[in-house]
C-alpha cells in the first residue's frame, strides 16, 4: 500500500494490561508468542494469541527495564538499570553479560537491537529525561561494551537494514530519526545524517523496526499514529491509532506480518486518560509486507540459534 492517507481499521488490542510505559516487542520463534516490557514497572511480558495466554514477570529488585533481545543460547538479554543480563523466564533465573555503563552517571540503558552478527546495539539516557546525558553502545557478541559517541538525551529507533548496512536510532527528545552507514564486519559507524525530522510534526520518534523491503516502521510517540518510511525517508504508509502515546512497534506472527505495537499511559493527562481506554495496550495491525527474523544476541552457532 503507497498511500499517505492515514488508516484506523482493522487496529486490534489483544491484551491492555494498561502498560505504564510498554516498549519493545519482539516476536520470538521459539515460543511463537510477541514479548515486550513495561519499562517502569518493571516487567517482561508475553501473550499467546492462540490461547489469550498473557505472562508476567516481575523485577522488582531493578529500577527500569530498558530493553529486550532475544538470546542464541535460549531465553532474553534484559537491560535492567545499567546491566545486561541473560533471563530464562523457564527457571527465572538471571545470568550477568556485562555493566555498559556505572549506575552513578544518573543515566539508564533503553532502546536497542540486535544485528545479524549477533552484536546489540544499545543506548543510555539521562534517568530524569532531561540532559544529554546518554551515550550509544555496540556490545559485541561476547558482551564486550564498546562506547561509540554521547550527548544523547533519549535513545529510541534503533534498528538496522535488511542488508546489514543501515543503522538507524533516533534522539526522541531532539525530535531526529538517524540513519549511519554501518561496516557488517567491524561494526564500524559513518555518515551520520537525519532520516526523518520531526520538528515541524506531531510527536517525536520513539520504537522501530526494519521489513523485508527496507522499510522502516516508527511508532510516534505523542503522535497517534506509526507510519512506514521508504528508505528515502518519504511516507509510505500512515496508521492512525486510538491512543496518543504508541511506543515501539515489531513484526511477527507466523507469516511476519502482524505489526504489534505497544503503548504507554505516562504523560497523560488524567481526564484524557480516563477515555482513553487502549492507553497501555499491545495492539496488532495485519500489514502486506512481512518483517525479517528477529536478530539474536551472542556468538554464532551457538545452542538456541
């Protein structure tokens, strides 16, 4: 569909566990369910669109939850405050992959992704979301953190093309979608420039992900809407949704097709929030053109692949 004009139908809300700040989803193959997270709370989550099936799991002994990536060897890497980790939510137990940053710089870790190489990249931010506090992280495949540049506010968007040679991560509170050119093999970084400028529009960047065309999904957060970028950087495709706060956005489903978004009730305003009844929901939207296998983290040829 090439079409700017926006559409609502067919939007559907498959659990509202009314979300404080939902992000990440991810649809994992090996249980054939989405997982996303309630940043705040914080909680790892799944849902089963076959049975209804809806999972929760707490970590209360951590502050934020900031992101989520499958791992090689089976489970979850969960950036819970400044650390990774490998969760296996079958005996719910966490094993430590590495500290990127020191809990005393009043940042977090949240958005990231991993590539084909097994490597996640992955930002801090500013705890308080107010200073450019934040830095961008390759974490190479064995949990090796490499720093790879700072004055970031916000990291969101974080996605990388289907040939491995596009990296895209946004600023959302300089309202600035990025794209690098990204070396496969050294994870070496260029070129940065502006993919998609939101100054002049309603909202600002936050989740992404990449299709099988190249295209780029972004939910827009404070934006009613996710809409499908041509790798130009020109609108493809709008979707309109009942919610003013849609965080980040994956592809899954059997076929990679359903487009899952999840939402955030935060920075609502209480009599908004009290009609806005999809506030905090994973949504799900059928879309024409499939998404790619989500990336692992850790080396290649490892067990769980």
């Amino acid at each position: 569909m090439n079409s700017h004009s926006p559409m609502t139908h067919g939007v559907r809300c498959l659990v509202n566990p009314r979300d404080q700040l939902g992000e990440t989803p991810i649809w994992c193959p090996r249980s054939e369910r989405v997982w996303w997270i309630d940043i705040e709370r914080p909680r790892l989550q799944s849902f089963d669109e076959r049975t209804g099936e809806h999972q929760v799991f707490e970590f209360a002994q951590s502050t934020f939850l900031g992101s989520l990536a499958l791992h090689r060897r089976g489970g979850f890497v969960l950036a819970l405050d400044n650390t990774l980790h490998r969760f296996d939510p079958a005996s719910r137990t966490l094993e430590r992959i590495a500290e990127v940053e020191p809990t005393a710089k009043g940042t977090r870790l949240n958005d990231g992704r991993c590539d084909r190489q097994g490597r996640l990249w992955i930002g801090t931010m500013d705890a308080a979301i107010e200073k450019p506090l934040g830095s961008f992280y390759r974490v190479e495949a064995d949990g090796t953190p490499h720093w790879l540049f700072d004055d970031i506010i916000v990291t969101n968007s974080v996605c990388v093309s289907p040939d491995g040679r596009t990296l895209y991560m946004s600023d959302t509170r300089r309202f600035k979608l990025f794209a690098f050119d990204l070396d496969p093999a050294s994870g070496a970084l260029s070129n940065r420039r502006v993919f998609v400028d939101y100054a002049q529009q309603r909202g600002r960047p936050d989740g992404a992900c990449v299709d099988s065309e190249g295209y780029v999904w972004n939910a827009v957060f404070a934006g009613h809407r996710v809409v499908r970028y041509a790798p130009s950087g020109a609108i493809d495709r709008v979707i309109e949704l009942p919610v003013t706060h849609p965080t980040c956005v994956c592809l899954g489903g059997p076929e990679l097709k359903t487009l899952y978004i999840t939402t955030a009730t935060k920075m609502i305003e209480p009599e908004v929030l009290a009609r806005e009844t999809l506030a905090g929901a994973l949504l799900a939207v059928e879309v024409d053109v499939p998404g790619l296998p989500e990336a692992m983290f850790g080396t290649a040829g490892a067990h769980g692949d």
